[in-house]
C-alpha cells in the first residue's frame, strides 16, 4: 500500500488538483452539505424573485412596449422630466406641432377607467388610438364580464360594441381596452391627449421627448417597483459572495495545520490555491444546481397563479454570476494559503 508521502506525489505529479479537496468534501458531508443548501437556497430565492421581477415587468409595461412609433412625446411635469402617461396632457397645439414634423404621429389617450356589462364590472385601462376603428377588449376583462366579438360594453361613461377579444397587454397591473380616440374621449370624458407616438425626435415647448425604448418610465409606478425588485436580486448575489467566503475563511483556518504539512511535503503555493478553488468550484455548482432546478420547477409551478415570466437566459446568467461571486469569494478566504509557512504554521 502507498504512503500518504507516495500517494501526495502521484497526485503532484499527475495534476490532479482536487485531490484534496475532494477527499475533505467526502470526510466532512455534513459541513459541505450545509453550505451547498445555503447556497441552493440563495439560488432558489435568486431565480424566483427573477421570474417575479420579469412577470411584473410584463404586468405593468406590456402594453407600453408594444406601442408604435420611435419617441413618445408627453407633457412636462413640474422639475422637467417626463410626466407619467396617466397625468400628461398634450393639447392640440402641441399635437399640430408633432405633426408638422411627422404627419402620420399617433394620438394615443390613456386613463383608468370603469368596464361593464350586464351587471357586472371591471377596472381597465383605456388606450385610445387616432390610427384605429375598432374596439378590442383584453382576453382577462372579456372572460370576467363574459364578452365576446359583437358583445355591448359600457366602458366609463360610453356604450361601446366589442369588435374584437385580443391580447392588448396590461397598464401599471391594469388590463388594457383599445379604442379609436375620439370614442376614448367620449367615455372618459377628458379633453386633451395623454401623448404623441411620432417617428421625431423632437417635441414642442413645455413637452418631452422619450425614446420607445425607455417608454416604461412612463408606467406609473414602475421605476420603483423594478428598482426594489433588483435591489433584492443584487442584495442576494452579495450575500451569497459573502456566505462563501465567509465559510472557506473559517474552513481554510482550520486546516492550516495541515495545508502546511502538504506544503513542506513539497505542493506549491498554486497547487493549495487550486485544489481551494476546485474545492470551492464543487460545492457551489452543487447548490446552484440543485437551488437552480428546484426554482425553476417552482416557477413553472406558481405561474399559474403569480405573475411570473420564467427565461431560461436570465436564470443561466444570475447563476452564472453567483458562481463567479462565489468564487470570488472563496478565493478571498484563500489567501492565507498564499502566505502561509510551514515551519511557522506548524510551530502553532
């Protein structure tokens, strides 16, 4: 039978890295299995609260995605910025400015209002069009009042007929009713525009000018709800960065003894440092396996009845991130095997 001496020198000689490390992990189950359940956990949380994240996206911003039209021209608030497309009132003036520029803009009117039908309401928000002739009711607000093409609904304070029961998205977690403008005017009663959808980048006196792509900012509410949202989600990769080194600090100061034998024994510095990582490699892609695969069941799961959007994509990438802050992490709680001396560590 080889000596631990002869066993230690195959296993230089041959590059096997993990040696160590891997018969550390199988003598302590408990210990690495612990820290991979964190892990899995954070992993978990991590990949639920990204669908939520996306899920609530799509709740309060779809229908605010899919308008037409490069720049999304509304009213100026109070410090300048952009005001919300629910408060914004474009008069005409401002509309015949647009159009001076580009003749095929689009008047778009926005408000919440009130949708029923024998009896029985709904909240809604009305986008009123000047480019459309017809009238489509989201599929969520026709099943709940129990419409159909040809169907009569009163939508605020005007009788409408149904031509069409469509994916129209949702307004700030609010279903979406799309009309022509003039019959928006008609049913919510307001007397000016709520924007210009326009091909121009530019935008008369007292109006600002947002680009289609950050039209979402124009959702009340949004930017503090995503903002929290990906707060937690950077909160809890940090934490699992933390938790990681945290662990391998502590389990690096235990086995500094040791560590120091295999140096004197002959193992360099770059040898401990990645049998370390290997180590640390292991029992983080263990838990963000398993945490991974578990959240995304889970969000197949709760889809049904919590407004999750699950991609593949975004879930590779947050873990793929977890692991290089993981191992970050663990690389920081590796130093001392960088400076570590045999005799001195020995000597303790």
């Amino acid at each position: 039978m080889s000596s631990p001496g002869e066993l230690l020198g195959e296993q230089l000689s041959g590059g096997f890295d993990v040696y160590i490390g891997w018969r550390e992990i199988r003598d302590a189950k408990g210990r690495f299995a612990l820290i991979s359940g964190v892990i899995a956990l954070l992993s978990l949380m991590v990949v639920m609260l990204s669908a939520l994240t996306s899920g609530l996206d799509a709740e309060s911003t779809s229908a605010v995605r899919a308008l037409p039209g490069d720049t999304v021209i509304t009213q100026a608030a109070a410090g300048g910025e952009a005001s919300s497309l629910t408060d914004s009132r474009v008069d005409d003036a401002a509309v015949g400015h647009v159009r001076d520029d580009d003749p095929q803009a689009t008047v778009l009117g926005v408000a919440t209002t009130r949708v029923t039908a024998d009896g029985r309401a709904a909240a809604a928000a009305a986008f009123g069009f000047s480019d459309t002739d017809e009238v489509t009711v989201d599929s969520e607000t026709a099943a709940s009042l129990g419409l159909s093409a040809g169907s009569t609904v009163v939508v605020g304070t005007e009788k409408v007929r149904v031509d069409d029961v469509a994916d129209t998205g949702k307004y700030a977690h609010t279903p979406v009713i799309r009309m022509p403008y003039s019959t928006w005017v008609s049913a919510t009663g307001r007397d000016a525009a709520s924007a210009v959808l326009t091909a121009a980048a530019s935008a008369p006196g007292g109006m600002v000018a947002t680009s289609h792509g950050d039209a979402v900012s124009l959702v009340p509410g949004y930017k503090s709800e995503h903002s929290s949202l990906l707060l937690i989600q950077g909160l809890l990769l940090a934490i699992s960065a933390i938790v990681v080194c945290g662990f391998f600090a502590v389990w690096t100061g235990q086995r500094v003894r040791s560590l120091a034998v295999v140096r004197a024994m002959g193992a360099g510095r770059n040898y401990l440092i990645r049998d370390g990582l290997g180590q640390a490699a292991v029992v983080l892609f263990a838990g963000l396996l398993a945490g991974g695969g578990v959240g995304a069941i889970g969000a197949a799961i709760a889809s049904g009845t919590v407004p999750i959007a699950f991609d593949a994509w975004s879930m590779i990438a947050l873990l793929a991130g977890m692991a290089v802050l993981g191992l970050a992490g663990a690389a920081v709680a590796l130093r001392p095997l960088v400076k570590v001396d045999p005799l001195t560590a020995l000597n303790r």
